[in-house]
C-alpha cells in the first residue's frame, strides 16, 4: 500500500472558512478596480462576496483588517516568487538578475492590469500602518540578502548596512510615488531602467548599464 500522506487533511469547516476568505479578497478586488477606493465598504464587501456582514465580521474586524491581510497575502506569496525565480538564475549576469528583480517588482506592485494597479495604490496608502511597515522592511531585506548574494557570486562590490538601507528604500519609495501619482512611467522603459541602474550602482559604482542587455531567456 502506498505511504499515507504526511499532510493534515483540512476538515469542512476549514475549506469553507478558506472559501470565505478568498470570496472576501475576491470582492475588495472588484470593487476597487470597477467603482474605486470610495465605493469600498464592509456591506458593499459582504454582498458582493456573498456572505452577511455578520459572518465577514468573525473574519475581520474591520475594512482596513482585510486590507492588510490580503497585502500580507500578495507580499509573502510575490517573495516566494522572487526567490523561485532568482534561484534559477545563478548563471545569469547581475544585471541580468537585477532585471528580472525589478521587473517582476513593478508587475507585482505598480504596473501589470488594471486591477493590481488600483489594489497596489491602495496598499501603497496603507504604509503608515506598522503592519505595513513591517512588510515593508521584510521586502527590503529580502531585496538586500539577494544583492549581497550576487555580490559574492560575481565577485562585486559588496554592499554596506547604510548603501543597502539606502538603495532599497529608495527603490521602493520611486515605485511608490509612480503608483500613487499613477504615473505613465511605470509602463515605460526608462523607469525600469532607471531602477535597474540604481541597484548596478551600488553593486559596482561607476559600471554603469551595458549598451544593448538584454532579459535572460
């Protein structure tokens, strides 16, 4: 007989309950991308996701609540991305890997469809929130231990505490400000190259972008 798997069987309760949560995130999505930010409230919420206010709030407490989490959600799951992708790519150049760092960093927080971009405007508004705040610096060391790590691989410039402080805020804060002013640059080249040059210059001050990169396959 084969091996019984070591995974815990979910039970119905929690299937439902996961079902709920997802209808939840479903609905602030849809909301915020046909009616905007304005037309978000806990009623709006619970019809569209088809459960009573009642049962929405034993899930959360409040319209802010279910905003952080499905933003605590999409952090760890785009991380989990990033590092998949960046694994693969030991052979590349680091501006190669860099690349794809800030590629895949703007699709997932300013650029790609419309309704991650209302979503991303919203969160980015958020991050006063201590919650926020600390998803904001798990993204950032997560952004550093790579840049260090493609400096010990390619034989760079190691980073200091203060250039990586520095360099990952600002990265983050440029995204930011084009995804609150809804600015036509996150589509644009020049702003993906311009970040991409950000990261090279800390890694090897003075390189500088080479003529014609390209992405890696």
């Amino acid at each position: 007989m084969p091996a019984a798997s070591s995974a815990p069987r979910r039970s119905p309760r929690q299937e439902r309950s996961q079902f709920t949560v997802d209808a939840i995130f479903e609905a602030v999505a849809r909301i915020v991308a046909t009616q905007g930010e304005g037309a978000l409230t806990t009623n709006r919420i619970a019809e569209l996701a088809g459960v009573s206010v009642g049962s929405l709030y034993q899930y959360f407490p409040s319209k802010d609540a279910i905003l952080l989490a499905m933003l605590d959600q999409h952090c760890d799951r785009v991380m989990l991305e990033l590092d998949a992708l960046l694994a693969r790519a030991e052979a590349w150049t680091p501006e190669q890997q860099v690349r794809l760092y800030v590629r895949h960093y703007l699709q997932a927080f300013g650029g790609g469809p419309h309704e991650g971009r209302a979503l991303a405007r919203l969160s980015w508004k958020l991050d006063y929130r201590e919650s926020v705040l600390i998803s904001v610096r798990g993204t950032s060391e997560r952004l550093a231990l790579h840049l260090q790590r493609m400096a010990k691989e390619q034989q760079l410039q190691a980073p200091s505490a203060a250039q990586l402080f520095v360099l990952t805020r600002a990265f983050m804060g440029a995204v930011r400000s084009a995804s609150l002013e809804q600015s036509p640059l996150l589509d644009s080249g020049e702003f993906e190259e311009a970040l991409v040059g950000l990261c090279l210059a800390t890694l090897a001050p003075g390189a500088g972008l080479r003529g014609g990169a390209t992405m890696a396959p």
